[in-house]
C-alpha cells in the first residue's frame, strides 16, 4: 500500500480551455500534487506557462491518441501512469457538433484516452468526465442523475455515448453532468464569449438587447465545478482501490442551486451593475433559429452532490457578483 508521503499526479485533458486553466491554477496551489495538461494547439498558452512554472504541458491529440504514449515516458524520468485524469477537452459547441457529427463523436468520446488508461494494465487511475446537462431531453425541471437521457441534439448524443463507454470500460470513474459554467476570465484568455462578460458588454451599450425566457438551467460557478474535481482527487487512494476492492463509481449533476433562464440570467448583471432593467427585453427561443435544437429545461437537482461531497455550490447571483468583481480588479 503506498505511503501517506507519495506524491499524486493528475493530468488535465484539454488543460489551455476555460476550466481546465482554471483547474490548474487550483491544483498549482495544493501540497503533493504533481500536474500535468495536455493542449490540442502546436503550443500550449505562453501566460499560463509563465504564471503557472512547476505544471508541464504535453500536446496530445484526443481522437487519434497521439502523444499520450509520450506523456507516459517522458513524465519525470519514470514511466508515467497519473493517479487522477481530468477530461476537460471538448467539441462543446452544439450547433458545430450538429454540423459535423463525426468530429463531435471522435472528439467527445474519449476512446484513445479510455485505452491509454487501460493499457496500464491495473486499476490504479481515476478518471473524471466532464459530461452536460444537454443530455436530458428538456421537459422537466430538476434533473436527477437517475433520469433518463433522452438528448435532443448532436453534442448530447456524443456526450451519452462517452458516459456509455467511460461506464462499460472503466473501473474507477467520477462523471460529472455539468451546466453552464461561468466565472472570470482565465490566466490566457480563452477565445470563446463568456456568458456574464458578454451580457455585462451588451448591457452596459444602454441599448435594448433581447434574451431567451423559456430555456432553463442551472449555471455553475467555475470555482465550484474546481472545488468538485479537487474535492474527488484528493480523496481518491488507488491503493485502496486495489487492496480492499473498492471502487469509485460516481455520477453526479454539478449545477448551480438556482434554475434561471438567460433573462433571469441578464437581469442579475444587471443587478449587480446597476443597469436599467427596462432595457432586457424577453424573447422566446422559439422565435430564434439556432441550427440545432436546445432543450428547454434542464435544470438539475444536485442533492447527491451536496450529499457525497459536502460541496454546496454558490447562488448565481453571489456567483455574478464574484465574477464581474474579478473583472474589475483585473
């Protein structure tokens, strides 16, 4: 059984995305955790090197499985097996997965990382999924992790068939639905918009701007999603795994406590910021054409994430407000 002293090594897949950047400046700060991420680009985010120095980067290609195998040899002059994966990596666009189906399932089924794992040949790591609310099919509200997935859309078909697989293949695993998550920026900005960013920008023009009322969700504080995935790695011992049989089989709904809409969503911002309210005016979603169906409630009951990990996640507006407060200050 390894002793109290060893060292715990996590790999973040997709670690130059939003959660992921955010999930390395936690676990930077955390006593005996050695980390490692893998970017998709020709080289990882020169600020997040810089800021973040004892993290290594290893480039990796998720739907072929190129460059695990070097992670494996290359990581501190040992042969390299991490304790703890985080999968952050996704297509998680729908209506770019509606467009290319075959990229959506290649990118979000994570089957070269499944196999990389398994070539190991024991029981020693843990892999966290990032899974979605959009794989529940919207007619309801509050979710339970029991409920059947019926999704609407392309990006949740591919995200039941990563759960499917991670399921049927491995023996230690922690997926992890998540809504919306939200938060400050990250340490090198991320290309995509930003939900409370962007709303703070349109609102703060004074000019009238239109938001979808009839679709809900549960949005998530990024801090939260992180304190979720370092709550689970923390306590994850693959000795025991190994010596008494015991297994980590966790699926989880990781939403905020709030059901809101994108009105409700913008009325907040406003709130915090002072905005006329006059100026949100509500739409239905249904007036709009995305390119690819969106389920209308997905709001989610985290009762077993309180109840397994303790973690009670923060109001959304409380979440607002931290968000646009680290906005300013930077």
């Amino acid at each position: 059984m390894a002793g109290k002293e060893e060292r715990k090594r996590v790999l973040v897949v997709g670690g130059s995305g939003y959660l992921g950047q955010h999930l390395l400046a936690a676990s930077s700060t955390v006593d005996r955790l050695d980390v490692a991420f893998t970017h998709h680009s020709p080289a990882p985010p020169q600020p997040l090197l810089e800021t973040l120095p004892s993290v290594r980067a290893f480039r990796a290609d998720l739907r072929s499985g190129d460059g695990f195998e070097a992670i494996s040899a290359s990581f501190g002059q040992v042969m390299f097996q991490p304790h703890v994966v985080v999968n952050c990596a996704a297509m998680s666009v729908p209506r770019a997965c509606e467009l290319d189906p075959p990229a959506a399932m290649a990118t979000n089924v994570p089957s070269s990382l499944v196999n990389w794992l398994l070539s190991f040949g024991n029981e020693d790591s843990l892999l966290i999924q990032l899974s979605t609310d959009q794989v529940y099919e919207g007619v309801k509200s509050f979710y339970k992790e029991e409920d059947e997935t019926m999704p609407v859309n392309m990006y949740g078909k591919s995200k039941v068939a990563a759960e499917k697989l991670i399921v049927e293949k491995c023996s230690n695993y922690a997926i992890l639905r998540s809504s919306i998550i939200y938060g400050p920026q990250t340490i090198s900005p991320v290309a995509k918009s930003l939900p409370i960013q962007w709303m703070d920008g349109v609102l703060s023009q004074g000019q009238q701007v239109e938001f979808f009322s009839d679709e809900f969700r549960c949005p998530v504080y990024v801090k939260d999603m992180v304190d979720v995935i370092l709550s689970l790695t923390k306590t994850w011992f693959p000795a025991h795994a190994s010596d008494d049989g015991k297994k980590v089989q966790v699926l989880l709904n990781v939403g905020g406590p709030d059901r809101v809409s994108r009105l409700q969503m913008a009325e907040s911002v406003a709130v915090v910021r002072g905005y006329n309210p006059s100026i949100i005016k509500s739409v239905s979603a249904s007036s709009v054409n995305r390119g690819v169906a969106s389920p209308p409630d997905i709001s989610m009951d985290i009762t077993k994430l309180t109840q397994i990990l303790g973690i009670k996640p923060i109001s959304f507006q409380d979440g607002v407000r931290s968000t646009l407060d680290a906005e300013d200050s930077t």
